[in-house]
C-alpha cells in the first residue's frame, strides 16, 4: 500500500511542470461542470478534465513507485488518480478510494509481470504502461461506481467497461459480469 499511495505526492510535485500546465490550460479552454479538483489548481473541473491532468500529474516525472514484484512499471500512475478524482466525484470515502487504489495497484502489477516479463518490450515493441494504466484505473473508479455500493445510478460502470473494451478487448470479462 505505501508504494500504491506514493502516487499522491508525484501528482502534487508534478502539478505545476510545463507539460502538465499545457495539459490544464487545453482542459480549462474545453471547460466542463465544476466537479472535481485538478491537482495543484485552482477551482473544480468536470470529472473527465480532472482525471486527464491528474492522470498527466501521476507520470509527469517518471518518479512514481514502480511496482515491486513486477520491477516495472508505473503502477500507481494508473489507479492513484483515477481514484481520487472518482471518489471525489462521488463523494466516496477514504477508505473507499484507499481500497480502490489498493484493487488497481494490484490488477496493475500482476498485469505487469505478465507484460513486463523479461523486459523485452523493445523487442516486441510493446510497452505496457498504457495498456495496464487502463485496466488498473478502470478497475478502481468502478469499484467505487459499482452497483456494489449502490452508486450505478447512471451506468457508469457499463461506461467505464465499454471503454475498457475500447482499450484492451476485454469482452469475455463484460460477458462474464452480465455487460453488453
């Protein structure tokens, strides 16, 4: 958990880097409901605005925690921010978003000593980041969105699903927990 929540103060540090300054001011021109905090920055933003600079923050500086069983990777660069932005948006609490970051610390890293296995990457010129980012952010904002703990007022985790699907072709797990 204290390589999964290590996460939070990369984001602070990388909060006012130039390409991350680039990244908030695009968003705020895109503008959005005033919902959830971009790190470091003043006012609120729409969910989907605050998960991308977040997101950005997470991996402005290469200095997230990798993950240790794996040795690879920015695991946290994924959940951590998917999760507090979610959880803010819901209103979820921290023990909430802790187990939510803590699920998609550990998707991510498992996932990243099957892709990330013998660092071969340059040769199969496949790099697993992206690829495990998506899932392990997914699988954090839909636990806290999951009908679970009765949040799926509005399809979000069918949403947050389909996209997974988008990103990663991962239609027999949707089968499996009854999405089309």
């Amino acid at each position: 958990m204290r390589n999964s929540a290590a996460g939070i103060p990369d984001q602070i540090a990388c909060s006012q880097l130039p390409e991350v300054l680039a990244i908030v001011k695009l968003l705020r021109r895109m503008g959005g409901t005033a919902e959830c905090t971009m790190i470091g920055q003043e006012g609120l933003t729409s969910v989907v605005n605050a998960a991308m600079a977040n997101g950005g923050m997470a991996h402005g500086d290469e200095a997230d925690p990798v993950h240790l069983k794996s040795v690879g990777g920015h695991v946290a660069a994924g959940p951590v921010p998917a999760a507090l932005t979610v959880g803010q948006w819901i209103g979820a609490s921290g023990a909430d978003v802790l187990r939510a970051v803590a699920l998609g610390y550990e998707v991510g890293g498992r996932l990243m000593t099957i892709f990330y296995r013998e660092r071969d990457y340059t040769a199969r010129r496949f790099y697993p980041t992206a690829v495990v980012g998506t899932l392990s952010s997914t699988v954090a904002a839909a636990l806290l969105v999951s009908p679970r703990f009765g949040r799926d007022r509005t399809g979000e985790v069918g949403r947050l699903l389909r996209a997974l699907d988008d990103a990663a072709s991962i239609r027999p797990l949707m089968t499996a927990l009854g999405r089309p």
